[in-house]
C-alpha cells in the first residue's frame, strides 16, 4: 500500500519534469494534491511514515529508516499506529538523539522485535559521490 503511494508520487515528479506546458504542470500539480490529500486522510501516523518511507527510498535504504528527527514520547503512539496502517514489518531505527534508548524500548514494548544491526545511506556531500552511512538498528513485527 505505502509502495503504491510512492510510486504514485515518482511517477508523477517524473511526469512533471517531462512536462512542457503549464497546462499539463498545473494538472500534475492538482494529481499531486490529490495524492497528498488522500495520504492525509489515512491518519497523522500514515503520513508520517509515509514521509520516512519517501526519505528512505530517495536515499537507497532497503528499509523505511526512523532517525533523521527527534521522536518525542507524546509521539510514539502515533507513530506505531503509522507503521501498523502502512503494512511495515521490518524498518532501521538510526536516531543519535539522546532518547533514543527509551524510543527503541518503546518499539520492544510494542511488539517489535530487535533482530541486529546494519548501515543505512544517510546524505550524499555531492552529486555522484557514495552515501554517508550510519549504524541503525533492525527492528521487525511478524
């Protein structure tokens, strides 16, 4: 379901650069927010992970990849709910922020499983070079 999205997304940034008129760029723009629109409406959680998922999938990673920004307490509900409604079983959790301890043990609590550890592609510093990496834990659901 989250792939289908994603696709849904490529395919239309990739429409819209072969686009060459501003009548086929505004309805590309109207499809987008339509898309946008029907990711919203599954949930606060669903968009969420769906913005990690895209992130993820830009960066080469294998796995939806949960780390870039701090993840508060109050917000892990959400987010487990998110990755539930998404169909994720497997992702890399590669935060460096000081709660992170207390983030992972909130996905044990939940059901997740920690089944190792792994790199995950983080940034480019330019165009054609390879991914800065970082270590991430692997977490699963069955």
């Amino acid at each position: 379901m989250i792939k289908d999205f994603y696709n849904e997304l490529k395919d239309l940034r990739n429409r819209f650069n072969e686009a060459t008129t501003e009548e086929e760029k505004n309805q590309l723009k109207a499809e987008y927010k339509d898309l946008d629109a029907r990711i919203k409406e599954r949930g606060e959680g669903f968009a969420w992970v769906f913005s990690l998922y895209e992130t993820s999938q830009e960066r080469e990673n294998n796995l939806l990849d949960i780390g870039e920004n701090c993840i508060w307490e109050k917000d892990i509900p959400m987010l487990l709910k998110g990755l539930e409604d998404a169909g994720i079983k497997a992702f890399t959790f590669s935060s460096t922020w000081s709660s992170s301890n207390e983030t992972a043990f909130e996905f044990y609590k939940a059901g997740w499983k920690l089944e190792g550890m792994t790199l995950v592609n983080t940034h480019k510093a330019w165009p054609g070079e390879e991914y800065a990496q970082k270590p991430a834990f692997i977490f699963t659901r069955g």
